[in-house]
C-alpha cells in the first residue's frame, strides 16, 4: 500500500504515503539469525529475540538504514556464505542496538491506523452485503505473519459468531507454527470463535510414498494436503456439500506480479463456486510487520531463525537459501522428508539430487523407485488398446459420471493366475476427441486411485464415497465431470505414471548434415531468393539434400508442402542475419535437429573441448565410422555461419583443415522476446508452464530445453530477463521472486507461435 524507507533514527521502517513503486518486501532480523550467518564475527549486540535489529530484502541486510552485509548462495546443505559490505558499511566492532519499536510505531501510527481502519470496513461492508447469500464466512489460518494479521482484522470488524477459522494442516508444518496454532486456537476458543484444523486422512509420510515426493509440476501435496480437507472438514462443519462460503484469504499483491492482478473479491478463483475476499491485498509486508510489533501480535519464532516464509518443512518451491535455514531450525524434521525423497528415487548420487534441485524437477514416474507400472496403451491396427492390471479402484463406477461416450468401444475383464485385467479398445480416430480424455481419466483412476480426497472434495454433490469401499452414488451424480478437472484424471496417476512415448531419440540420427553442413552463403542465396530457391538454386544435389534438413528443422521450409513458412518471413523481417533472428532460428533447432540438441545437452559451456574427447562422446552415443568425423566438422561449419558469427553459439580452432577444438560459448541474446520464445517452447515440449528459476537451471531430465541452457545464460541474468517479460509481457508471464519463492508461471491459452506475433507490432 505504502512505499516505506528505512528510517535511520528508529533503526525501523517509515512508511510514505507516496506513488512510487514499491520496493521489495522487507522481513525484520533478530539475533538468531545473525548469531546463524555470523554477524557476530564482526559486531556486539545482546542474545536477545524479542526485539529485532536489522531488516532484510533478498538477500540484503540493513542497520539503520546501512547496508552493510550481504548473504549469497546456500542450499539445503550448505550454509549461505555472508560478505561484509566494507566501504560505508558498519565498521567492524561496533554494538548493533535493536530497532525502537515505539518510536517507530508512533511515526507510522497515521499511515497504519487509515489502512487498518479502511481494511476492517471493507471486511464489515462485505460481511453486511453477502451475509444472507452466503453460508459460510471462513479465514484460512496458517500460522504465518499474514494470517495473524488477517485474522486480527477480520476479528475487530465481524461478530465472533460470523465466521470460523480453520487451519489446514498439511501435517508437513514447522513446528513453531504448530505453537503459534496452539495459541491462537486457545485465544480463539476463550474469544469464543469457532476454530477447526483440517488434515488429510493419508500420512505424509505416507502420501510421499505413493505418489513420490512432490515437485514443482506435480504439486499433489497442496491439494491432497490442503485444499481438499479444508473443502471436506467445511462441508462436515456445516453439513452440507454443496455449501457455498467465502474464503478470506490472506494473499498480497506485492509478493508476485501475478497477485498484483488479483481482484479483492472474486468467485472461483481459488475453488470452483466458491468466494474469496483477499482482504489485504494491497498491504506490503513493511505494513505486515509494523501491524505486527504496533499490536503486538504473536509472532511466529520461526521468522527470527531466518525462515523468510512459515510454510511446508521441505517444499519443492522453496530456493535453496530458504532450505538451509529450515533444515538449519528444524533437522530432524526436515531430513524425515530427506529421507523420504532418498527412500522412493532412483538416482545413485541422491544427496546432489537433493541439494541441486533434482527432486523439484520430476515430472512424471521415471526417477521413482515404485512407478505406476499397472496401466499401458498401445495401437495396434488402428485401435488403441488401454489395459489396467488389478485396478485400485473399479472402473464401472467412474463409468457412471459420464452420460455416455460419442464413439463406440469394447471394454473387456479377465482374471489369469489370481491377476485381474481390464482391457478397453477404442479406435485410434477417436484418440484426440475431448471425449476421450475422460475415457482415459476413467481408466487412469481405475489403475491407481488410493481416495486421496481430491475428487470427493471436486464432486459437489457428494456423489463420491470411499467409505465403506469405493463408490459413486448414480442418483447424487449430476455428471459434472468435476471429477475429472484433475490433472490426467488422476493426481496419483499424474505423478507416478512413466512418461509415455514419444520423446525425442537421439541416438540414431546425430549425423544429421554427413559431410555437408551448411554455408553460409547458402543462406545468403536462400533468403535472396527465398520464393525460388527450392525448385531452382546453385547447391549441388547431396549438398541440397542435406540443406533441406536444415531448412525444415529450422523450420524455414514446411518438409509436406516445401514451401517457405512464415517464420522464414518473419526473419527476413528481424534481419536474417541479426542475433535476435538466430536466436529463434537456434531454439527450433534445439527442438527439431538432434545434432544441436546433442551439442547443448552434453558440452559444457565455455571450456574448450578436444576432437578426441567429442569423438569420445559420440562413440557413446553408438556413433561409428564416417559420423565421427563429419558431425565435428558440421559443427566447425555451423560456427562460420551466422549462428556462430552472429549468435556466437561456439568457436572452434582448427589443426589446418580439420577441427581442433571446439567451445560452446555464452550465446547473444539482445530481445528478450528470444527468451519468451523458448520459455513457450520448453513448456509446449514438457508441459512446464508453472516452474521455479532453480529447476530451470537444473533442466537436466526435461523433454525441453530451458533457456538458461540453450543460451548459457545464468541465474541472476535469467531473473533480470523474467523479471523484465513480466512487467512488459504481463498476458505472456509472470515471475515472481519474493523472499524464498521463485515463481515462474507462462499461461496455457498462449503458444510460442503467439509469442512470435510480438515481432509483428
Ligand atoms: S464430480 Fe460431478 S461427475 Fe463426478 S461424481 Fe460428482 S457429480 Fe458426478
Ligand atoms: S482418482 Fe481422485 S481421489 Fe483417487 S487418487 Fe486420484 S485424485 Fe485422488
């Protein structure tokens, strides 16, 4: 709401009533911390943590208005390193003195009491305008600064009598925040306020175990963990399923640029048919914390242990900085979900798979120890045959949320040797009608339902029953198809199935060019002559044939119609020989041509590499005979070209003839539509449209490429460039990187062709 400063007087922040942009959130600092960094090699203050002395942003820490220490790096392992800020800093022996709460709360008192008191009216005035339409008024309580704040205004404007708070308890919560629930449950109870606490009926550890642990695309554990027992603890609360209530939420505008968007009250946003009121939006955290310490609210002790957020013990969304202070506060919590993630993945080095991100990149069953391995489809003579082995759950009951289905098919049962196994057989022409994905969600269900809660919470109707065995109630069933609004049909099925096929083979075809890369005159001569040049050109016959394959990978030439495309125009447009029009012209190579697929994924970047070494490499790719010396010469070439000219894709240096070394280089990216394009890319490629900058960096096991790695690009330039799309190209993406979250999110209705429209205006 306001911009504040730090206020060197009080040691704390003064908040103005101005219009500038609001700088990054602010979190005080308490001696707890800094005894965990180390600010104690350097400064006196008192081991006390009631009071703080400093506050950070990012990963900045000021004293009175100083900036005089910064942290960097950190992982889950790894203690963030703290550099002193020497010229102009705090010089060295100096005592620290805790921030003058009064005197700060006494300047800001004005600021505060206008936006408390506009905050509780607005509560007040919807309470008043929807309390006949609505069943039920509800805060999510989590533990967290926000939700102390929320809840206390939301108590100063309704009647105790007018809402419930119920606390969702992932069962995965620090255990400071189950001491600030306590306390605030027992104060709500003598206040006499209606306070629940909602939890799965699976275990954590438990639901790590079946559905492996949880990454930054197969988030389940928000909705088996969270969102589904609030929904079903409401419902038992006001014995009604289909109740509609409104949410108040404590969501802020400025933690990302996507809530920035968001509307103080909207319907269905959060869940379908429900309300929300995101009552302090428009609140900073500089206002957070000044509410906090003017009310004297309780605070959550984990803040004072360097925790930014109060959120779950080890979440895939975190970045490593925020692992460490929660592994460093909490060890034998946190290495529980450690151990969970070494017990059920594959991978041999599993302590760099845990600290590097690994984990939060997983995106299907293929690192687990117990994928799914009961469901497979398979085409054979234009039918598509889905087969479940012993179905967790029976298949005719989801049948029964579907009226029917526009296509005939044939779904058969057999039992052999004690196994049970359903087998249904559909037309492979009926594979992409919209009625066959719930064909499919049936059958995903089928094969690996556990009752995870999320379609009973789905299923308004109460429809669905896991009690006293599975079971759809066919009169309660409206055939919503909510049921199926998941991912896959299945949230178990999505996290744990191996990925399908169709994934790009390399090993076959890296010699993609043979002898005869291109030149770069005969891009010169194709752009020239653009409308001609494939029916009439000077290029020999085999130096054509291999041309070809360049122009349709690059996708310069449609390969069916052997015309020029679009694309081609649209660089022609740039400057064919411009970085930015090779820039887009390298990403679709990195998705079509596997010789520069191969390049990217396995050279390293900026060290220079022997012949003898990338022959070495190919021969593991099963590359013999003539391909190992033509694929390093077509590399040699590819860098005389303007990819390598222009873009600076890599150098090479040569023994007289034939290529000596070769070094893939930091790539030129001067147009950040570049990058928007290969974010869209990588999403369409791997279905990555909401990620984390530290799983982008760690794009190893993709089906995509990230654009980090295409370009060499690292973090902090990557977070300049995202933070920059999203303020420019706010319909394309958003990316948020407040205190430990790093969010990335693109938008499913937009396409990288959508993106390359942007060239056009
Ligand atoms: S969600 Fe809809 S389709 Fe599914 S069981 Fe309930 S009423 Fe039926
Ligand atoms: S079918 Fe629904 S209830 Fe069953 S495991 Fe999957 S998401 Fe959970």
């Amino acid at each position: 709401m306001y911009k504040y400063e730090f206020d060197s007087d009080t040691g704390g922040i003064l908040l103005t009533n101005s219009d500038e942009k609001m700088p990054k959130e602010p979190r005080p600092v308490f001696a707890e911390e800094m005894n965990i960094l180390g600010f104690n090699r350097r400064w006196h203050y008192d081991n006390q943590n009631d009071i703080p002395y400093l506050w950070a942003v990012a990963g900045n820490y000021f004293y009175r208005a100083k900036l005089i220490a910064v942290v960097k790096g950190g992982s889950l392992y790894e203690k963030p390193t703290l550099e002193f800020v020497e010229e102009d800093g705090l010089p060295e022996g100096e005592t620290i003195l805790p921030i003058d709460i009064a005197a700060m709360s006494k300047k800001n008192f004005e600021l505060m009491e206008n936006l408390r008191q506009a905050t509780i009216k607005r509560i007040f005035n919807y309470w008043t305008r929807m309390k006949k339409r609505l069943d039920c008024f509800h805060v999510a309580f989590s533990g967290g600064k926000d939700s102390i704040v929320l809840l206390d205004l939301v108590k100063h404007a309704l009647p105790k009598s007018a809402f419930i708070v119920v606390f969702g308890d992932t069962r995965m919560e620090f255990p400071d925040t189950y001491k600030i629930v306590d306390l605030v449950e027992k104060q709500c109870k003598d206040e006499g306020i209606e306070f629940y606490r909602a939890a799965s009926h699976l275990l954590p550890e438990d639901s790590w175990k079946i559905f492996g642990p949880p990454s930054t695309v197969l988030r389940w554990c928000c909705s088996v963990h969270k969102a589904a027992p609030q929904t079903l603890k409401i419902r038992e609360i006001l014995g009604k399923t289909d109740y509609v209530g409104v949410d108040f939420v404590g969501v802020r505008a400025a933690e990302s640029v996507k809530r920035a968007d968001y509307e103080v009250e909207n319907v269905g946003m959060k869940q379908r048919g429900q309300h929300s009121q995101n009552t302090i939006l428009e609140w900073g955290s500089a206002e957070i914390w000044q509410y906090i310490f003017m009310y004297g609210l309780p605070i959550n002790e984990t803040y004072k242990k360097g925790n930014s957020r109060a959120g779950c013990l080890l979440c895939p969304m975190s970045s490593g900085r925020a692992n460490f202070f929660r592994r460093n506060a909490y060890p034998d919590e946190v290495d529980k979900f450690a151990d969970l993630i070494k017990e059920n993945i594959t991978d041999e080095d599993i302590i760099s798979y845990i600290d590097n991100g690994g984990w939060n990149n997983r995106k299907n069953g293929r690192d687990l120890k117990n994928p799914l391995t009961n469901y497979s489809e398979e085409i054979s003579n234009d039918y598509l045959y889905i087969t479940v082995t012993n179905p967790k759950t029976n298949w005719l009951e989801w049948f029964k949320t579907a009226i029917g289905f526009p296509f005939p098919y044939a779904v058969e049962e057999s039992i052999e040797s004690g196994n049970k196994t359903v087998t249904a057989k559909v037309k492979t022409v009926y594979d992409k009608t919209p009625a066959m994905r719930i064909f499919k969600s049936v059958f995903h269900k089928a094969a690996a339902c556990v009752g995870c809660g999320v379609c009973e919470s789905n299923c308004r109707q109460g429809a669905i029953s896991f009690k006293d065995g599975f079971h759809i109630d066919k009169k309660k069933c409206i055939h919503c198809l909510q049921c199926h609004e998941i991912d896959r049909g299945c949230l178990l099925y999505h996290a744990i199935v191996l990925p399908l096929e169709g994934e790009m083979s390399l090993k076959q075809n890296l010699n993609t060019f043979a002898g005869h890369a291109p030149k770069p005159e005969w891009f010169r001569e194709f752009f020239y002559n653009t409308e001609t040049f494939m029916q009439k050109n000077t290029l020999g016959s085999k130096q054509f044939d291999f041309f070809k394959r360049f122009l349709y990978d690059a996708e310069f030439v449609d390969k069916k119609t052997k015309i020029p495309t679009e694309f081609t125009a649209l660089i022609k447009k740039i400057g064919w020989e411009s970085p930015t029009a090779w820039g887009l012209i390298y990403i679709n190579l990195v998705y079509n041509n596997p010789q520069i697929r191969w390049y990217v994924d396995n050279l390293p970047l900026n060290r220079s590499i022997d012949r003898a070494v990338i022959e070495e490499k190919l021969k593991m790719e099963e590359v013999k005979g003539q391909g190992l010396t033509t694929i390093p010469g077509a590399y040699k070439r590819l860098c005389e070209t303007p990819l390598g000219t222009s873009l600076h894709f890599g150098t090479t240096t040569s023994d007289g003839k034939n290529l000596a070394t070769l070094t893939r280089t930091k790539a030129r990216v001067d147009d950040g539509r570049v990058i928007l394009y290969a974010l869209y890319k990588l999403a369409e490629a791997a279905d990555w449209y909401q990620f984390n900058l530290t799983r982008m960096m760690n794009n190893e096991a993709s089906a995509g490429v990230s654009p980090t790695k295409i370009f060499g690009i690292d973090k902090e330039e990557m977070e300049q460039w995202l933070n920059g799309l999203s303020t420019k190209y706010p319909q394309f993406i958003n990316a948020s990187f407040t205190h430990d979250l790093e969010k990335i999110s693109l938008f499913s209705d937009k396409t990288s062709q959508d993106v390359l429209k942007l060239f056009d205006s």
